[in-house]
C-alpha cells in the first residue's frame, strides 16, 4: 500500500517534521488533517498540507528552521477556539498545534504568578491556583477549552474585564520563537523592564509576530463573595441608560451584562437559567470581593437600577442561583446554535452610549438582510456580541449573513467604535479594518511585523489587509493627510 | 490647534530632510533623566481637553496639557488616574507622563502607565499623522501600538494627544505604620498577595529595621474590614490623614527626604526594579522600598559586580536614577538577550523614524 506521504511530499517536508517530533506528532492524511481545517469560525476552511505537534521549544525551534528554509507558512494554532478565524489553515503551510505543550511550570503563590507552557487551558490556571486562594482574572466564555497561547495571541476578555482587566493587564512575560529560529522573552517579572515595551504589540498579535512558548501571569486574590443582580427592562435604551448611570456612579461591577429579548428567549428554552422573558432586555450585574463590600455594593446597584426604570430585580442569595443566573449568559452561544443551524458572531465595540443606537440600526439591518439576530453584551465596556442566525444550506444565507455582519461592523467604526473588541481580526475582518485605519497607518503594521517576521512566514495574510486587498475592495477610510511617500516596503 | 500641528509637521519634514535631529519636549521636567543637545521641539502650547466623557471613563487630551490641570478636572468628576503617575517639580506635561512611562506609589495595584492608554495620535519621523487604538476598552484590531509609546522617551515620535482610561478615585483611603524589620515587612507581601485586602501602596523606610506604610483604597466597609484584619497579624497604627496624604505625595513627586540629591551630586540615586518577591539587598543604608518590593531606592557608590551580585540575576531593571537613565533603559543594557532584544528594538525604531530624527530623545 502506498503511503500518502509519499505522494504529496515531494519536498521531504513530512519525512523532516516526523524527523523533529516523531510519527505519531505529524498528521498529513486528510481524513486526521481535516479536524484543523478551521477554528470556531467554521465558514473559512482550508485542508492543510501538514499538522505537527511538538513537545518543547527545541521541537518548535528545529520546525521553525525548515519552515524558514523553505518558506513554507507556519499557523500557530491553541484549542482552535478563537472566533475570527485566525487558526484557519494556509493549505501550503504547517499547522503548529501547541495543545502538547500543556504543563504548568510553576506556580508561586508567594509571587502570586504562574509560569505556564502555552497550551494550558484558561480555566486549568485558577484551578490549579484555587487552593492557594489565588484566580486567574480574564475569563473568555471558551475558558473550559481555550488555552492561555491562544488567549495572549488574541489578548483575550471575558465578562470580567471591567474589573481585572484583559489578557494584557495580567500577563507579566512572554517567551517564544521568533521566525528566525532564535528565542525572545519580553516583559518579566520585574515591574520595569528595560528596552522599548513590545509587550503590547505581542499580546494580540494573532500568531503573526512569533510562536509563544511560555506565558507568565500574575494571580489575583480570589474574592471570597460574588452575588449577581438581574434587572428587567422595558426598552433597550432603558436599559442601556441603566448601564451609564452604574458607571458614572463611582462603582466598577465585576461583571455588566446585556441580553436583548431574543438572546433571554432562546437561552432560557435551552437552560432555564429564570431569566424574564417578557423584558425587552435584562441586565446581570455582579459583585465581588468580601462579604461587607459586596453587600454594600449590591444595595447600591440595586438603588441604581430601580432608579433608572429597571421594572424588576432578583439577587442571588446562594452560589448555585449565582451559577444558574450566569449559566444563561454562558450558554447564549449554544443557545444561539438550537434556534438556528448556524450562527455568526460579531465583536464590535463601541462607546457605551451608543448601544442602544446601535440596536435600533442593527433591527433595522434584520429586516434589510432578512435574517434574525440576538444581542448578547458585555455592557460594561461597550463590546457587542450580536449572534447573526442563518441557515448555510440555503442559497446566499451565508453572503448575507457576511454582509449584515459587515454592515454592523461600519456603524460600529462610526460610532467611535473599533470591529473588534476580543475575537480578533483573523481572515474574517480583514476588510473592515481597511475602513478602520488608513494605508500609512496599515503600513506601520506590516512594517511592524516584517521586524519580527522578515520572511512572512508567520501566520501571513491573517489580521493586517494588504494595501492591494483594501483598494480592490473599495473599502478604504479615507487619509486625513495626502500619504506621503516612504521607504517603506509594501507587502 | 491646527496650525500647531503643521508647525510640528514642518520642522520634523524640514530635520528629516537635512539630516537633523530634534528632541520633544514638554516642560522639561523630567529632562533631568534624558538631556538632550537636540534643537528642541516643545509641545507646551499643545493643550487642552479634546473629549472628556466620565461616563465612558475615558479623557483624550493634548499632549502639552500639565498634569495637575488634568488631574485637577478629573478630580471634579470624581474621577483619576489610577496609575498615580511619578512627576517632578511642578508637575509637567500629559505627553511627558506617557513618554516617561513612571509610574508611582499605586503600581501594583494599579499596573503600569500603558495599561492606561486607549489610543494615541502620533506624527512620525515622517511627519505622518497616525492614530492608533480608540476610545473604548476592547480593542484588538490591529497590532496594540499606542501602548507602545509608554515609556518610549520620545523617540518613536511626537505624541499629539493621547486617550486614557480613567477611574472613579476610591470612596476611601486609610494609612496604617507599623516598627518593622526590613525581612519580616518583606516576608508579610509574600503572605498578603494572596489576601484579599485592597492595598494601594508601601513603603517601607529604613535599613534592617525601619517604618512600613501601607495604604488601604477602597469603599469604607471594606478598608475597615482589611484594618482589623492586617491588625490581626501586624501591630499597625492608623496614620493622621494629612500625615498620610503627605508621605504618598514625597512618593509621587520624588520629593521625599531619602531621594533628594545631595549637593555635590557625587553618590546616584540606584532604582532597584526587582521581582517584589527578592529578599533584602545586602546594601548598608537607608532604603525606601515601594511597590511591595518591587522597587527600591537606595543612594550609594556600586561597582558593576557588586550589582550583579545583589540583583540576584535581574540586573536589567537596575540603575542609576540619573541623566543616562532614560538611554540606558531603552538600551536594555545588562539584559541576557541584547542581540535579539538591541536588533527588534531598532526594527520598531525605524519603521516609526527611519531616519532617527528623534534618535536624541
């Protein structure tokens, strides 16, 4: 029996990955291949050549190397959980999976940090921190999968981020392979590290500037109370009217949640998570911290919320209603996958005032395009998560799907706005973002990654539109200045 | 405004052109850390607020704008930064504040300057007018550059405003000192980092034994409750809180007795930046120690191995508090990986000023 590799491996690039990791780490037969032909974002598929998964920074060293000799495109890739299609393959390239690389190399309650290997799962860090009193702050709603890699490649959130912060607010270091082969370790343990702070530019860099090989964060106390509120409303200004006055109170809730009538509706036929069907949109507002604080904070949120139109309030009193309040939230994705074969997920941002316009404008979109779509928030800061339902089977669902998302995003960018607040850009919002920034200010990004990357082999054509795709999209904010011209290279 | 900005962009065209050099500057207050024989660019005249929206907790305003007028217009909204930004003599400019990048007494709590900024508008070495970031929190479009700016020193480009993420300050503030010897104050953060307390700032003054401050930031009940608790393990004294208000602000305005230089200038001013967790220097004097031992003042003469000896191997972020500090800490000196470090650091450098206009800082 002929052995597939025989056929497609022309170039003797299986023969060296099986070399580097052994056989039972390379996978080229389509039929092993295709469960990493894209990430959750599962419109945008392509078959790689290869999928390797190596075990330590040497095995990913020795790749990169091959890679760079040939110039054969590496996409870096977690628990394949992101939404923007990050992972998605490049069918000449290596899929570099990290899920191998999963150890948690310390844990130093004194220090309060964690060093971990990039595949560790989100939620494995506060688990293993849990008896030292210590969490793991950001917490995306795939946290049970998603690995601590993925979530500095895209500086991932969660519904506590108001409070703790994102990715790079608890992340002190990160080490990894630059596409030279060579090692780099950026930010550290020291409150100041010298040299320019690229810190930053890694985090959220989407896998294009180097494969991160280790990833060390800092813990924070585990607050020893949370309860949650549910407020009622009546209308989605009122309720978003509701969310400015908790902000411009001098309170900072560990979590601000919205969900319009659609969201609670399906959520509540799949979990019977209690929530009030018949508001127009609820609002789940959470405090922690000691036992004084958080009920010193919920009486004033409570206040708050009956002042400004809520028509009807529960609190949790115990954990497990706490749990079930938040199990509606959690689960509006799956939700949103039993109402509707399909659905596709937007990430706009915009300031917290513009919400509820931006509501009125995407029910409007809903009649345009003629497709249903349900509203689930992270109020707190803006970050819009509207859940697009289609069927991909029927004739030009999906085009429109694409193009209602796509007009959502352009309101989001006039609204003062950004096209992604936690999903990343990925493959899929690489035209909006010609909108959001202009070509010298698109220049400076692929001049930024060619520092890191020269070759372009890492993660090429995900994030940054070329400057030929956003002229040839007609999609193109427009220069506040005429562009001068530069030196740099354009690719 | 506007015709500031073609000002700006004009003499950056014009050193760009000629092969010249020019060196941002606000009011010159931090100058002492980064002097600078460039013809000087001053961004003094740029001020004011552009947005400042306290529901959206976040102000963009110009980079000349002083510090305390901006602190003082938050304050009237019940609202700061949080970051509690280090500043010299009568205070500076915002665009100083991010380009320096020090922070103060608030830093662990808090995390650095950087994580404070939303957005930035920049002119480049080019002269090229880019923003970058926003308005709001999340933002993941694109590579996170405007943070890059935080502690840049001026020399990736000329920062026309920037949008910070402000707070509602803490409903309430509560010192408490306590006698202590320096290992034991350092042991108790190793404990109290896992605890739940809200705690905005130490200091710890002295030498083997000495004064720990530790102040407590947050609603009334909860301050309350972190007292009696740290007085459970640690014999603390409520401190007067004008006494208070005074020692945290010999902190942020580097005013405090022990950082003062002495008259000759003859011993530096050494800025420890070390793992909070390291034991004490065995370094004979006084200290101030701040950031639960992430950084450490200490004046004294140190030849190259006796720091290596006392940084237990994290020499990057030690220095001397002095005119080669600002080069020295953008040259990553002492880091165990200059080459690739030096070799990405010029990368970045250049795509914003390829021809090294602000190369003087």
């Amino acid at each position: 029996m002929n052995d597939p590799a025989d056929m497609i491996d022309a170039e003797g690039l299986i023969e060296a990955m099986v070399e580097i990791v052994g056989p039972e780490w390379v996978l080229y037969d389509p039929e092993e291949t295709r469960a990493y032909a894209s990430d959750a974002l599962t419109a945008y598929r392509e078959i790689p050549r290869v999928v390797v998964l190596p075990n330590g920074e040497e095995e990913i060293v020795a790749i990169v190397n091959i890679c760079q000799q040939r110039q054969i495109p590496i996409v870096p890739r977690g628990a394949g959980t992101g939404l923007s299609g990050g992972a998605r393959p490049i069918r000449e390239g290596v899929v570099l999976s990290l899920a191998r690389m999963n150890r948690i190399l310390a844990l130093d309650p004194e220090a309060a940090i964690a060093i971990l290997e990039p595949g560790v799962r989100n939620l494995a860090i506060s688990e293993a921190a849990f008896p030292h009193g210590l969490f793991y702050a950001p917490d995306p709603s795939s946290q049970i999968a998603c690995t601590i890699g993925g979530n500095v490649n895209e500086n991932a959130g969660g519904v506590h981020c108001l409070k703790y912060g994102l990715t790079l607010h608890n992340v002190l270091q990160v080490r990894g392979i630059l596409s030279s082969g060579e090692v780099f370790e950026c930010g550290g343990q020291t409150p100041d590290s010298p040299g320019l702070d690229l810190l930053p530019l890694l985090i959220g860099s989407e896998g294009m500037l180097m494969i991160v090989t280790e990833v060390t964060v800092r813990l924070l106390p585990r607050p020893t109370h949370a309860k949650v509120v549910m407020a009622s409303f009546d209308s989605i200004e009122t309720c978003a009217h509701a969310v400015a006055a908790i902000i411009s109170s001098s309170l900072i809730p560990a979590g601000l949640e919205m969900m319009d009538q659609a969201a609670t509706r399906a959520v509540e036929d799949y979990v019977h998570a209690g929530y009030d069907c018949e508001a127009a949109a609820i609002l789940l507002v959470e405090s922690d911290g000691s036992k004084t604080e958080v009920d010193e904070e919920i009486a004033e949120i409570k206040e708050i919320l009956l002042l400004n139109g809520s028509r009807s309030l529960v609190v949790s009193e115990t954990e497990e209603e706490r749990q079930r309040i938040w199990s509606g939230r959690k689960n509006a994705f799956p939700a949103a996958g039993r109402v509707a074969p399909e659905y596709y997920c937007m990430d706009g941002t915009v300031p917290r005032r513009q919400m509820a316009p931006l509501l009125a404008h995407i029910a409007q979109l809903e009649k345009h395009y003629r497709l249903r779509c349900m509203n689930v928030f992270h109020a707190g800061d803006g970050n819009m998560h509207p859940l697009i339902l289609f069927d991909g089977k029927i004739m030009g669902e999906w085009a429109r799907a694409e193009a209602f998302g796509n007009a959502i995003l352009e309101k989001c960018i006039e609204l003062g706005g950004t096209v992604t607040g936690e999903h990343g850009v990925g493959v899929e919002k690489l035209d909006s973002l010609c909108l959001q920034f202009t070509d010298a200010e698109r220049e400076v990004f692929h001049a930024l990654k060619k520092v890191f990357d020269p070759l372009r082999i890492l993660n090429p054509d995900k994030g940054i539109p070329s400057l030929r795709r956003c002229v040839e999209h007609g999609r193109k904010r427009v220069d506040a200045q005429k562009r001068l011209p530069t030196n740099l290279e354009h690719f | 405004m506007d015709g500031l900005v073609r000002d700006f962009t004009d003499r950056i065209r014009e050193a760009e052109a000629g092969g010249g050099t020019l060196g941002i500057q606000g009011h010159g207050s931090r100058s002492f850390l980064c002097p600078s024989t460039a013809p000087i660019l001053s961004t003094r005249h740029y001020q004011g607020v552009v947005t400042y929206e306290p529901e959206e907790l976040f102000i963009t305003v110009r980079a000349g704008t002083p510090l305390p007028e901006l602190e003082d217009i938050l304050d009237s909204k019940g609202q700061y930064l949080a970051f509690e930004p280090l500043r010299f003599g009568a205070g500076g400019t915002v665009g100083g504040m991010v380009a320096a990048g020090l922070s103060g007494p608030r830093r662990m709590r808090s995390g650095p300057i950087r994580d404070y900024i939303l957005g930035i508008r920049i002119l480049d070495g080019l002269g090229r007018e880019l923003r970058f970031g926003g308005t709001v929190i999340k933002n993941v479009a694109g590579y996170d550059v405007s943070r890059l700016f935080g502690g840049s020193w001026g020399r990736l480009g000329l920062i026309l405003d920037v949008t910070l993420k402000v707070l509602p300050k803490p409903r309430s503030s509560l010192t408490l000192v306590v006698d202590i010897e320096q290992e034991k104050a350092l042991n108790w953060f190793k404990r109290a980092r896992s605890q739940p307390w809200p705690l905005g700032a130490s200091l710890f003054q002295g030498y083997t034994a000495g004064q720990l401050a530790l102040r407590l930031e947050a609603g009334p009940e909860a301050v309350k409750e972190a007292f009696l608790a740290i007085s459970k393990e640690l014999p603390v004294k409520m401190m007067a809180p004008e006494e208070a208000e005074g020692l945290w602000r010999s902190l942020s305005t580097h005013r405090h007795a022990a950082l003062k230089p002495d008259k000759e200038q003859a011993v530096p001013l050494w800025r420890f930046s070390l793992p909070p967790g390291v034991e004490p220097l065995a370094i004979n004097g006084e200290l101030l120690i701040e950031w639960h031992g992430g950084l450490r003042w200490w004046r004294g003469l140190l030849d190259p191995e006796a720091l290596e000896a006392l940084t237990h191997g994290h020499p990057g972020g030690v220095m001397p508090f002095d005119a080669h500090f600002a080069s020295r800490n953008l040259s990553g000196q002492g880091t165990h990986q200059d080459k690739v470090r030096g070799r990405l650091d010029d990368g970045v450098l250049k795509v914003f000023d390829p021809f090294a206009v602000f190369s003087s800082g």
